[in-house]
C-alpha cells in the first residue's frame, strides 16, 4: 500500500472553512471518477495552521495512473489551485509518498 500526504500551512479564521469546502468538492470529484478520496487531517499538537491531505492508493501503478488522471483533469487542477492559493505567505507546500514495509 502507498500512502500519500500533502502539507501546508493556512492563516487561521475563514481559510480553514475554504480548505474544508475545498477538500470535501476534490473529493465528491474524485469519487465520481472512481480516483482515491483524501483525509483532511491537522496537527493536535505541532506546528500551528498546518494541514495535511492524506489518501491511500493499493499499488504504485495506481497511484501513477491517478497522478497522470488529476494533472489531466481541468476542473481537479482548478480546485487544487484554489486551495494552494490559501497557504500562508512565504510558506511552502510538499508531499510525502510512503509505502508499506
């Protein structure tokens, strides 16, 4: 199993109800299009105004297969775009990819 995570860090107040709209509409899209759906997840402890986008893919080939199908999807790019625009200025946003041992 791979496991990927999004980071990034979002300002406090509406930003993070913008995340949440935008997170629940990526993964209404992705269940349409049969693609895996994320887990919005943020710290209880750590740093403060991080969140991370989590989804599970059964195999590496499936997970190629989904990247190539969002980065190829207008409407996903559109959304996707949307929630980087609402990261803390100055702030970066990575992804993590981790696979079972």
């Amino acid at each position: 199993m791979y496991r990927e995570r999004w980071h990034m860090t979002i300002p406090g107040g509406e930003s993070w109800d913008e995340v949440e709209r935008l997170s629940g509409e990526l993964n209404t899209l992705a269940a349409s299009r049969g693609w895996a759906q994320d887990t919005l997840w943020t710290r209880t402890t750590g740093p403060i105004g991080e969140v991370i986008l989590e989804s599970d893919f059964p195999d590496l080939a499936t997970y190629e297969k989904e990247w190539a199908a969002y980065n190829a999807d207008p409407e996903w790019l559109k959304l996707t775009r949307q929630m980087i625009d609402l990261r803390t200025e100055g702030t970066t946003l990575y992804n993590e990819l981790l696979e079972t041992v």
